[in-house]
C-alpha cells in the first residue's frame, strides 16, 4: 500500500517536526471465516504449517481498515499519523474486527 500520509509506530518521525496534532484517527473491518479457508485449516492442522488463505484474508482486512484510517487522516488534513496501532478482536464465532488507528498529525 503507498499513501501519501506518513505512518510510523513511532511518537516522532526522523528529520521532521510535529508542528499539530489535529486528533485520534481509526479504521476498522470485520470479517467472517470461509468455509473453503476452514475446511483447508482443518486440513492443515493435521499436517502443521501455514493456512495461506487466512494470510491473504487478514491481510486485506488490514489493508481495508489502513485505507479507512488513512480517508478519515486525509479529511482532518494530516499529513502523518503517528504511534499507529493494529488490534484483532474476536466479536461473534468464527468473525473478527481488525482495528487500527492512531494520532494524526501535520508537519512543518
């Protein structure tokens, strides 16, 4: 994903000043288990390893929740958004919130 925001974990970024903080911004999405994804973890569970469609399905689920983070950034006019967080919530069976946020920011 590129962005024309900055995102770091970090309270700062190298070589740039923190000139606002223009307030809290989050992006979520919940995303329920397939089928097909649980019969080949059943699978997997047997034989060990990697459950590759899981991988490619948290992975969009985190591209999607960075984009809504990013719009919501992109409104308050922040050029940045610092000490980002991603948290992974179980909220029905077989169904989970992917949540990230964080503190966006403009930079002299």
């Amino acid at each position: 994903m590129k962005s024309d925001i900055f995102m770091v974990t970090t309270e700062t970024i190298a070589g740039r000043e923190i000139a606002q903080v223009v307030g809290l911004v989050k992006g979520s999405t919940i995303r329920t288990r397939h089928i097909g994804s649980d019969i080949m973890a059943a699978l997997r569970s047997l034989v060990g390893g990697e459950v590759k469609g899981y991988v490619v399905a948290f992975n969009a689920a985190r591209e999607e929740a960075t984009e809504r983070m990013l719009t919501e950034a992109r409104a308050l006019g922040a050029d940045a958004v610092v000490c980002l967080r991603y948290s992974t919530a179980q909220v029905l069976t077989g169904g989970a919130e992917i949540l990230v946020y964080g503190t966006a920011v403009k930079l002299r």
